[in-house]
C-alpha cells in the first residue's frame, strides 16, 4: 500500500469533482471514516484545491456538489 502522502499527492490532482466523490465515499465507508486524520487531510487539500480553482471549474464543481447532495 502507498503512504499518505502519496495518497495525497494523487487525490491532489484528481478533479474536483472526484475529490468529492472521494471524500463522500471515504466518509461512507465503516473502515476509512474512522480515520479522521486521513479525511481532514483529505478535506483540507480539498479546500486548499478549490481556493486555487478556476471559476469554470468551481462551476461545474459546484453543480456536481448540488447532484451530490439530491
């Protein structure tokens, strides 16, 4: 398995859509979200990556977010 951080340094580059998607399934899953650590990681580089992200791409982040939440 790899380390955190290059866990990180993936989820980093993903889309922030799939960011998303990540971080609800992480949250979903019995084993994952019990490592509260890993999630505010996950959470924080997540936030950091949508701070730094075009408008265009808090657009189509923003609508995916609100099919997410449906």
């Amino acid at each position: 398995m790899s380390s955190p951080e290059k866990r990180l340094r993936v989820f980093r580059k993903l889309p922030l859509r799939a960011q998303l998607a990540t971080i609800a399934s992480t949250k979903a899953n019995a084993v994952l979200s019990k490592n509260f650590e890993y999630l505010a990681s996950l959470e924080q580089v997540h936030a950091e990556c949508l701070a730094n992200a075009t408008p265009e791409e808090k657009r189509i982040y923003n609508k995916a977010k609100e099919l997410l939440e449906e």
